[in-house]
C-alpha cells in the first residue's frame, strides 16, 4: 500500500500564452496537511484544480493511494472522495445556505428531497466544527466568511477523505482562522489528508507538517515545516528577501477629507441596523483602519459611503463637499476611490478583457473615449499597459487578458492598480491585501503608506491584525454596527483590540 493518498506526477497544464504547471510533482501523506505556497499566478490553483477535475493536464498523471486514476470532472473527484473549498465561492447566490450544502448530494426518498436529515446532519457538523451558519439565509445576503463557511460544511457534508483547501482564511477573522487551524488538525487527526493552499506563511507554520512551493509555474521544493522559517519560505516562494515588518515614518495629518456624521445603514437581515449612528473623520495624510470581526457593520458601512446602499439617516462629506445623496460616479468623479471586499461582485467585469476593466470608472473621460462616444482603444492599451507593468499584474495575453481567468491575486492587484492611478483625495481599501503573497502584501502596504505620505486619506477596513496593527495610525472598532473603540496601534495590543472586537468591552468600560 502507497504511504501518498495522492500522488500528482510530472504534471503540465497550459493556457494561451502561460504554462500555468510546468511539470510539477506533488506528493500528499496520508493523514498530513500539506501546504501549497507560492506568489500569485504561480499555478497553485490551477495544479489544485488539475487534481479536482476542472481542468485536464496536457501531460502527467495522478494518483490515489498508489493507483493510477484519471479525473475528468468533479463528480470524479468526488466519487475518489475529494473535496475542495475554492477560492472563489461555488456558491448559488439566491439559493439558502442549507441548499447550497447539499446540493449535488441531496437525499431522497421515494423522490422526496429529505432536508430534515440534510439538516439534522448540517447542524451536528457546525456545532463539531465551530462553523455556525444561518441554514436559512440566502448566500446573497450574507457576509463573504459566512460565504467560506458554507463551502466548508459542503465538503464536510459530502465525507471526503481529501480535502483541499483553497486559500480558505483569506476571509476569516483571526478567531475563525485560530478555529479553521483547529479543525485543519483534528481532520488530519481522523485520518484524512489535506492539501492547503496559503500566502500567509504564519499560517503555514502554525498547522503544516509539510510545504511544497511553486513559483511561476515551476517546482521549487518541498520542506518539512519544523526544519524551516518563515523567511526561507519567503525567499523561496519569491526568490529574494521580503521585510514582513511595514516600515512608515509617523503621520502629519492635515485637514479632514472624509467626515461621517451620525451614519446609519439598514440591515438586509431583520429590522435592526447594520450601521447605527456612526460619527468619525478620516484627514489628509493618514491612514485610518476600521478594524471588527467580520459580519459587525463593516460591510455595510462601506457601501454606505461608496454609494452601493443608500443611507438610512447621517451624512458624508467628502473635501466639504455633501455627498450622501450622490452616485457612485459622482463620488469616484470628486476624488474617491474604492478597493472592495468582494472583487468579483463589486470589483471587475469578469468576461471583460483586463485592459477594460483597467478604465471602468474613467471609459467615458476624453482620455478613453472622443465626443461622440466612441471608446479611443490605443490609449486604452497603453494605459493599461503601463499599469500592468507598474504593479506586475500577471496574465497569459497581457492586457486582452480574459480577467475570469486571471488569478485571484492577480486580479486584486489589477483593481488596486486602476484604483490607485485615479490619484483619489480618499482611499476606501477593503481588504486590499485579500489573497496576495508576501511580495505583493508588501508593496500594497507601501503603496497605502506612500499615499498617506502624498497627503491623501487612507480609510482601511481589514480583519488581519497583523494589518490592522502594523499599518494604519488610527484604529477604530466596531461592534454590532457601532464604533466602539479608538486605538493609537502603537499604544495597543492584540488583546485589548480583540476584547473590544468581541464586545467585551466598548469606549473604556467593561461592557
């Protein structure tokens, strides 16, 4: 008997333009989390999406438990018991969370959908797992890591013994990734295998036993995690030092940019608000962080202020200027721009070539398009190929470039691109560094602190401590929709923020 559950051999796969696998092998235990690290566009999804059906390799061959197999389709993947939690949700977005579990594997009687045992079942492995969901809520309505723990009871539901998980923490809070770790364990533990797929490299050396890196499509190594450190794993993963330390010289904050007075947002859950009279300002030459646990008024707070949901009572300013009424055009037109927490929904126009999405908010400027309304396609092509340059967006054809089939990374990095060009008196950056490697995190967080240093506001809203500790100069914390808290991050801890995340505390006093 093979000691490797899986066995991913000399396996090439390409794409117009890119080898996106250039003979890679990849060897699972069983029983062992396997972490699969590389920057982005390095073929980590890809190679994971090889194993689990969706795409066929041009050469190579996999194996499970010694055995040649051949995977046509996830079905196939699923018959040899393999699941996977993508990096971006296989999720029906009118469907309830309980229907998106079991669909593919619903249970049957006399031609009856039997959802009580799917939910009985369902509901026992949340309450094992830690991973509380709302069955009953329509994935539309709820929050992207509600959205992550879904795909993580859908493959829990289906009993697979392989288990892979596409960068499954990029939207969890630092409770829930302490949780996830947890679970990662005590899978491994029962005997299953899993394939983890990382950028954060603490992470990594938290819960795996082994790491295996890519880079640019290419096999780099394998090494056991307690024989390594974090900075070789960078260096291998990127090829030279990273500084996992931001380095920002202290804020001189002027004049205020953004000022939010008594904001309210509604909920799309129930009749309590989601944002709940909020009061705060963010000034020119600093960066402002709204820091919480995912699902407390964040979310709602940003649409707010960018124009997607209107306002239920409150104001905005924005350089004096009242703009609480105003579209989303005129608010990106009067200097603001805006980084969004779900790039596919709120982000990019996934069948459109990169160098569109590259001028979405700016098509109809005299730069892009002449008077009567037809687009100037060579200034599109060279804008957007200096962008593409100038951040290192990575794709197989440049700049006409599908954008569905970029990267995760890579397409967070074209949106930060296009978003940084306008040169926007405000930055609204959500989640900015969601899905980035070591270098990329690097140079975005540069790019924040060099436009606070330009003398624009910085409105940073992140569930990554390390981020929200390391890069903003003022924390605000909200809880349940309102702010509760206001931090110096050189004067506070991880405790006290996490205290105040939690509810435990709110403006001094103990709750």
């Amino acid at each position: 008997m093979s000691e490797y559950a899986i066995e991913m051999l000399n396996i090439t796969k390409r794409f117009p333009g890119i080898i996106a696998n250039d003979n890679i092998t990849l060897q699972l235990r069983k029983g062992e989390i396997h972490a699969l690290l590389g920057e982005n566009g390095a073929g980590k999804s890809t190679l994971m999406s090889v194993l689990f059906g969706m795409y066929q390799p041009e050469e190579g061959i996999i194996k499970k438990d010694g055995k040649e197999v051949k995977i046509n389709n996830p079905n196939d993947a699923n018959a040899l018991g393999i699941g996977m939690v993508h990096q971006h949700f296989m999720l029906v977005q009118c469907f309830t969370v309980l229907d998106n579990i079991i669909l593919g594997a619903e249970t049957t009687k006399y031609g009856v959908l039997q959802k009580d045992e799917a939910r009985k079942k369902v509901t026992e492995l949340s309450e094992k797992y830690g991973l509380k969901v709302d069955l009953d809520a329509k994935i539309e309505d709820i929050t992207v890591g509600m959205q992550q723990r879904t795909e993580i009871l859908k493959m829990l539901y289906r009993d697979n013994e392989i288990l892979i998980f596409d960068e499954p923490t990029a939207v969890l809070t630092p409770a829930e990734i302490d949780d996830l770790m947890v679970i990662m364990k005590n899978l491994a533990a029962e005997g299953k295998s899993i394939l983890f797929i990382s950028h954060k490299l603490n992470e990594i050396m938290t819960v795996a036993d082994r790491c295996s890196v890519l880079r640019r499509g290419k096999y780099i190594g394998t090494v056991d995690i307690k024989n390594t450190t974090q900075e070789e794993l960078s260096r291998m993963m990127v090829g030279r030092d990273v500084s996992l330390k931001v380095d920002k010289a202290p804020a001189h904050p002027g004049e205020v940019v953004l000022q939010v007075e008594n904001m309210s947002v509604a909920s799309k859950r129930g009749s309590k608000m989601a944002v709940n009279n909020v009061t705060f300002n963010v000034r020119a030459g600093e960066i402002v962080c709204i820091a919480g646990i995912d699902g407390n008024g964040q979310s709602e707070l940003v649409y707010g202020l960018s124009g997607l949901e209107p306002l239920a009572g409150g104001k905005i300013t924005l350089k004096g200027k009242d703009i609480t009424n105003s579209s989303i055009r005129e608010r990106s037109i009067s200097g603001m721009s805006h980084i969004p927490e779900d790039r596919h929904k709120h982000g990019l126009v996934l069948d459109y070539s990169l160098e569109y999405n590259m001028v979405l908010q700016r098509y109809f400027s005299p730069d892009f398009s002449n008077g009567a309304g037809f687009l100037k396609r060579p200034e599109i092509r060279t804008f957007s190929e200096k962008l593409i340059d100038q951040f290192d967006v990575r794709s197989g054809e440049g700049p006409v470039t599908i954008v569905r089939s970029m990267s995760g990374g890579n397409q967070q990095k074209a949106i930060i691109a296009r978003e940084l060009e306008k040169n926007p008196e405000l930055l609204i950056a959500v989640q900015p560094t969601r899905g980035l490697d070591v270098g990329a995190i690097e140079y975005i967080h540069r790019q924040l602190i060099a436009q606070r240093d330009a003398g624009k506001a910085v409105l940073l809203v992140s569930l990554e401590l390390e981020e929200v500790l390391g890069v903003p100069d003022r924390i605000l914390v909200m809880y349940e929709g309102e702010i509760v808290g206001e931090f110096d991050p050189a004067k506070t801890t991880r405790e006290e923020l996490g205290l105040y995340m939690a509810g435990a505390r709110k403006e001094g006093h103990t709750a």
